[in-house]
C-alpha cells in the first residue's frame, strides 16, 4: 500500500508539465516565421537592434495573443466597450498565462490627469478625508477637482396605483472642482490685441486670426451678420457693437442667404482652438496660440484645482491640496503618524501604495505632479507601482526598456525589482538594450542581425555568457566601453542662467559652454530638464528634441512626416505636366475604393475588425491612372516603397535627381534610419526609431543650439556609436549641443559635464559638479563620477 502510495507521489502531473511559452511562426510586421521556446517562471531579455523585431515579437505577438483571450472571456455586451484586437499572425502560441504590460507609451497628456489620479492615491486620500477631516463637508466627491458641486430641484411625474402623480424632487451635489477654474489650476487669458488690429477695419483685413483672411467663410460671418459696420475700424465700435464682435452667445441667422450660427469672436476661439491639444496643431495654429494665449495660476485656487471647502477641511491640521503637492516620500511619513483604528485598512493600502513610490525611485514625485510632464521612464515606473506589492503569481509581466530614464545608481535597484517579480513565480519578459540589465537574464534571445527588413530572425537563445560569446551585434557590442576623450574642445562661448528655480531647483546658477558637446547628468529627478527645458532662454536660437511622443495614424508614414513627400510630389509633376495633388494617397490620387489607405477595414463590432488588402490598387494606395506617370523610370507606389537609402540614390543622381528630397534622406541616414522604408506607417515604428525620426527632422531647423532629451533611449550598443558620431559631426559644424542623458558612453564622449544632485526632488536641485569627463572620473566625489569611473575602468 506504501509502496503504491509513493509511486503516486513521485509521478509528474500532467498539470506541471507546462513550463515554457512555444511560439511557432511568428510573422507580426519584420518577423520571418520565428519560433521560440520560453521558460516559464524566469526573466527573459529580448535584445537586438532597434527595429530588429523585439517588440513585434513580445508585445504584438506573445502579449498582444493573452490579452485577447482573456478579454474573449467576458461576454460580447463587455467586449463591445473594450479595444478589439486581432489574433497574431502566427501558427502556434502555447503555454501562455495572463499578460500584464508596463510599456513605455506615455500617460496622457489629459490637463485632468496627474500622478495621484493615475495611481488611485488620491482616490484613497479623498475616503480619508470624507472619514477624518474635520470640518466634514461631504462624501469623497467633496475633495475630487474633477466633480462640480450642482444642485436643482423640479416636479417628477410617476405612475402609483394607475394614477399620474406629481412630486418636487431636489438634489445636491458636493464636488471639490474650483469654480472657477474648473479644476484645471489655471486660467487662459486671451490677448486681444493678438485677434484684430484696431486701427483698422473688418473689409482692411483687422482680423490676424488664422483662417479668418478677408474673403474667408470665417470673415464673412462676423461682415456680413449685420452686428458691426464692416468699413468702421475696431477702435471706434460702441460697446455694443464690441460685446457683439467678441462676446455674443451662439445665434441662428441666416448670413449670404445661407442658415448660419453667428458666435463672438471669444467663445469661437475658445472652441476651436483653446479645446485642442498644443502639440496636435499645425505650426501655424500653434504658433498663434502660444502668441495669442497666457496661462496664469488660478487666483482662486492657487492652482490646487480645489474649492475653498475642500481646502478648509484638514486632517492634523494638512488639507488634501497641501498632501497632494508634498513630495512623495514626505507624504509617506506623514500617513505613517496616522495612528487610527476606523480607517486601518485604508492607511496601510495607502502607505504600502506611497511606499513603492519610494521603493522604484519616485519618491521625489508630488501629487499632483500632471501626469502629461511625465518622461517616458516615469510614466512607465508609475505603471509599475500598481504592480509591485501584486500577490499574484504564475503572471507574465512584460516590460519595455525599464532602464529608460534611469541612472546607473538606480539601474541596481530596477533589477532587484524585476528579480523580486520573478521570485514570486511570475514570467518576467524584457525588451532591453542596457548592458547591466541583460547581465540578470536567465535567458536571453538575441533578434537581427540587423533592423527593418533585414531583421526578424532570432540569431541567438541561452544564457548570457552564450550571447557574449555567440559573435552576433549585440554579443560583440556587449562589453563595449566608451573611452574618455584625450582631448576636449574648447568653449566658443557661454549661455549664462541665472537664478533657475523650476520646480525643484535651488536659485542655480551656471555658464553653458557654446560651441561644445556638454552633458548634462544627474539622478532621475534632480532637475536636469528643468534646468535644460525650463531655463534655456528660447531666444538663443534653441533647437529641442524632447522625449514627447510623435502623433501619427497609420496613414502617417516617414515620407509625409519628414516633409519628404512635398518635394517628391512636385518633382512628379514637373516631370509629368500634372497637379502634385495627384500624388498624395490623401488627396486626388487615392484609390477610390480604399480611400489611400491601401486596404478596405471591415467592423466586427466586438470581435477585432478585418484589414484586407483594397482588390483594386493592390494595396498601392493610388489610382491605376496616376501609377502611369513616371520618374527616373519609377512610379509613385515604387519610389514609397523604397528604403531611404535607396531612394537617397535615386534621387541624389541620374533624371530623378531632387536636391530637397536627398537632403531629407540624408538626415534620415545619419540618424542611422538607412533601413526604413518610406512608406512604412508610423504606427509600425519603435520607440527608438521614432524617436531618431524626430531627431532627423529636427537637425533642418535653423538654430545654433541644439537640446536633446536622452537621444540614446532605444538604441542597441551598437547605435550609440553611430549617435556619437553625429552629435561630433553637428558641434564640428558649429553647432552647439547639450545633451541630457543617463548613458555612460555619451559621459565618457563629452566635452563638458554639468551634473546635478546630489539626490532626487528636495535632495537635488544643485549643480554638483562643473567640469571635464576626466575631472569628474578622477575627483569620484558625486555617483555620476563613481559610475563613469567604474565604466570606463578608471
């Protein structure tokens, strides 16, 4: 019986048996049938170049196929709310468990949104509140910036006993929104002299808005309505007429024999410019509104957001506006004092929440920080935070780049967290290019060898003393090790600031060397783009290439991006004698059947809509009559479908020879962008290859200062070299760079180092260290020194 009893035991269940994720012919964009074999319950790094395929293949295969089984478990009523998703191309997908992504996409920009909404902070601080603060004002909703206090009362009509009964009904509800700025923290003032010129009239042109041109619909509304004497200049209108001009509430009348809503100048404005995103407007729109419109903190509110009430009601004697912009790590002990019984659970969910803020190295965040000011590493630590104190466990977590935005100190305990995830029984997988985070894989797979399409081939999976040895570009790039520079530059100038104190710096003052590579470091958090960002006077000519996320549909392409398409669109006409609208697939050129986009989408309501390729171009987006037209002995469709390289020699010699285009091209190919091909949409592209499209179209801008944002984020080892070479190219010709950045390699090739801390948030601010690579690595008096020195062997 014993016997029997122990051959039962120390037989393997079925159930165990499932330790790896099997992936089969994979084929999402660049990849070519890949399969792979993943241990479960280890952390995995994907490595490769950018654009190699690693996020094809985690992110839009492995997570993309788990996602979409777990929301197919919920009935067809939940899944119509939810994002639909198609099933991967790809045979077979075994042994998944359920995906948890921390990515890098940046939290949005929404003016409502800030660290302690996102995170559900603020949520538990608004119960605390309605539980303990003293004087009570109401339920939660009373401390909430984004709930409006509204209140009414009227008659309700109901049916009791076959009879129709009457009944006053009121209600009230307390919201904490400041009235008035609408919990926005500030208020836009519009400057009228930016709208019209006063001296002249409305038939002379007195409106410089853009889109109201004399002769425009928008001119003619305000002309012809019959309220103001088109001949009078501004200047001279009664108040009446003024009011009317610029005030007046939305009117139905008919203007020009047309039925038309005739709105003052103000509230229109208001609509159509002031309710959009900034960044989304074309450069004219957005230059007029930045000219036109100030932003000031709401005198109200202080720029709290909060109403009175809300601010009135404290807890040992702190409201929640003065909690919410402590930093983080102060507010931590500050909930720690809390001793009190009847809120007990709530206090230790908020102190454990507060508490990995620290943990991941927020701890310098407030609040009320918006979460639109995020960089792309905090936004994807912030994410993380939900996770960390997770019980969960048999879970695959997949990260994308975690060391985006880290120093080399903070590195150590990124990896102890993603360590402590797996630990716990979980499947860790990583996107990563950082040297130090590929050295805790338990297993490494290796995509190239190069990027695009001649990429999407695993050329290596084990261990990584195997990739190490394994001669691929990531196992040769390894243990590469940027040298100092025996020589430096010498400063042609200085940019002088004087005095900055944005958010957490301290009344800084420092000299900016012109002329030179300069490089400015410091911990996460330590006021480097502050410094750089918020204090560079734009008057000296400063070209910035920030971490903010290029816009694009999937219409959106590197060609129409770049500007590329104009020039190209042109050099068909003139070759052909036809309109250059004729080669936009967004124009009158696009395929009617498919619009341009190349293929006919088809709504599947809840289940995941189908893009099959349009019958009738083929998916050449353009109409068989324009595939007609030639240049240098190729067709529209062909040329965008060229990599820039190729087409910077098609159209850098021979009869397509256009000198704008090959100067694009040029600048795609020096950020290393060689590879892509020009109509490839922009949704396809990785995060490190937008960012490098960004930067090519960046260096055309005419400016003697350039100011770049952490330039390596998504780069392979081996394009860090590539980078370096152009950022020398660009001081050689004059230029100055300053480069905020985290990297060793860039340190090691600097001219000039400013560096700032010593810590992060109220323990930062300062400038520690002024001087040379060389200096900072033989003084080792701040962590930067003591990282680049252990780097670079010293």
């Amino acid at each position: 019986m014993s016997t029997a009893t122990r051959t039962d035991a120390s037989a393997v269940s079925a159930a165990d048996s499932h330790d790896l994720i099997r992936v089969h012919g994979a084929r999402v964009n660049n990849l070519k049938d890949v399969s792979v074999e993943l241990p479960k319950r280890r952390l995995t790094v994907f490595t490769g170049l950018s654009g190699s395929g690693k996020s094809s293949l985690v992110f839009g295969t492995i997570a993309a196929e788990s996602q979409r089984l777990i929301n197919e478990t919920y009935s067809a009523f939940v899944q119509g709310f939810m994002p639909t998703q198609a099933r991967p191309d790809v045979d077979v997908l075994e042994g998944l468990t359920t995906a948890i992504l921390v990515d890098q996409e940046r939290m949005g920009a929404n003016a409502r949104s800030t660290v302690g909404t996102a995170t559900d902070v603020n949520a538990m601080l608004r119960i605390l509140f309605s539980r303990l603060g003293t004087p009570h004002i109401g339920s939660p909703q009373a401390f909430s910036f984004n709930v409006a206090s509204v209140s009414g009362a009227g008659a309700v009509t109901m049916e009791r006993g076959g009879q129709k009964v009457k009944e006053r009904r009121s209600f009230s509800i307390t919201g904490g929104m400041c009235p008035r700025c609408e919990g926005m923290g500030t208020v836009t003032d519009i400057d009228l002299t930016q709208l019209y010129d006063e001296t002249k009239s409305l038939a002379d042109g007195a409106l410089t808005i853009p889109g109201y041109n004399a002769g425009g619909w928008n001119y003619r509304l305000y002309a012809s309505s019959g309220f103001v004497d088109p001949a009078k200049p501004i200047r001279k209108y009664t108040k009446r007429e003024l009011h009317d001009l610029l005030h007046r509430e939305p009117t139905r009348m008919k203007i020009e024999g047309i039925n038309m809503t005739y709105e003052g100048l103000l509230p229109r404005i208001q609509k159509s410019f002031l309710s959009k995103d900034v960044e989304a407007m074309q450069p004219h729109i957005r230059a007029f509104v930045e000219r036109a419109v100030t932003f000031t903190t709401c005198p109200e509110c202080d720029g709290t957001r909060l109403s009175e009430a809300a601010r009135s009601s404290t807890i040992n004697g702190r409201n929640i506006a003065e909690l919410c912009a402590m930093q983080i790590s102060d507010l931590a002990d500050w909930v720690r004092g809390l001793a009190e019984p009847s809120v007990a659970p709530l206090l230790t969910a908020l102190q454990e929440t507060l508490d990995s803020f620290a943990e991941i190295g927020l701890g310098y965040l407030s609040l009320d920080r918006s979460s639109g000011t995020l960089s792309g590493g905090e936004a994807q630590r912030v994410k993380m935070v939900r996770h960390l104190g997770s019980s969960l466990t048999d879970v695959t977590y997949v990260f994308d780049e975690p060391t985006i935005g880290l120093h080399p100190h903070d590195i150590q305990r990124m990896n102890d967290l993603l360590l402590r995830l797996r630990d716990k029984g979980n499947t860790v997988l990583v996107v990563e290019h950082k040297p130090e985070a590929i050295a805790i894989a338990d297993h490494v797979v290796d995509l190239g060898p190069g990027a695009g399409a001649a990429g999407g081939t695993v050329c290596f999976e084990g261990t990584v003393a195997g990739l190490r040895a394994s001669g691929t570009t990531t196992g040769r790039h390894l243990d590469d090790r940027a040298s100092l520079k025996p020589l430096v530059r010498k400063a042609t100038g200085q940019l002088p600031i004087r005095g900055a104190n944005a958010h957490n710096l301290r009344d800084v003052d420092v000299d900016i060397p012109l002329g030179v590579l300069c490089v400015v470091t410091g911990v996460a958090g330590s006021g480097k783009s502050s410094l750089v960002h918020g204090s560079v006077p734009a008057s000296a000519g400063v070209v910035s290439v920030d971490q903010a996320p290029i816009k694009g549909s999937r219409r959106s392409n590197p060609a129409t991006y770049t500007g590329l398409l104009e020039p190209v669109r042109k050099a068909f006409a003139k070759a052909n004698g036809v309109k250059p609208a004729l080669f936009s697939a967004n124009s009158e050129g696009a395929c009617p059947t498919c619009n341009g986009a190349g293929v006919v989408y088809t709504d599947l309501a809840m289940m995941a809509g189908v893009a099959t390729p349009c019958e009738e171009c083929e998916g050449k987006r353009f109409q068989a009559s324009v595939l007609e037209y030639h240049l240098g002995g190729r067709d529209i469709s062909e040329v965008l479908a060229m990599s820039v390289a190729e087409a910077a020699e098609f159209f850098g010699t021979g009869d397509a020879r256009t000198p704008a285009a090959h100067r694009i091209l040029e600048r795609l190919a020096d950020v290393g962008l060689g590879y892509l091909t020009l109509g490839q949409p922009l949704t396809t592209l990785s995060g490190g290859e937008r960012q490098r499209l960004k930067l090519a179209t960046h260096m055309a801008d005419q400016g003697g200062v350039y100011v770049l944002d952490e330039p390596t984020s998504g780069l392979h080892l081996a394009d860090v070299e590539q980078l370096l070479g152009l950022l020398d190219r660009l001081v050689d010709a004059g230029k100055s760079v300053i480069v905020i950045e985290h990297h060793q390699a860039v340190m090691a090739h600097a001219d000039w180092i400013i560096d700032l801390g010593p810590g992060a948030g109220h323990d930062g601010g300062r400038v520690v260290f002024e001087g040379t690579p060389a200096d900072l690595v033989a003084t080792r008096a701040t962590l930067t020194g003591q990282h680049l020195a252990a780097y670079v062997g010293a």
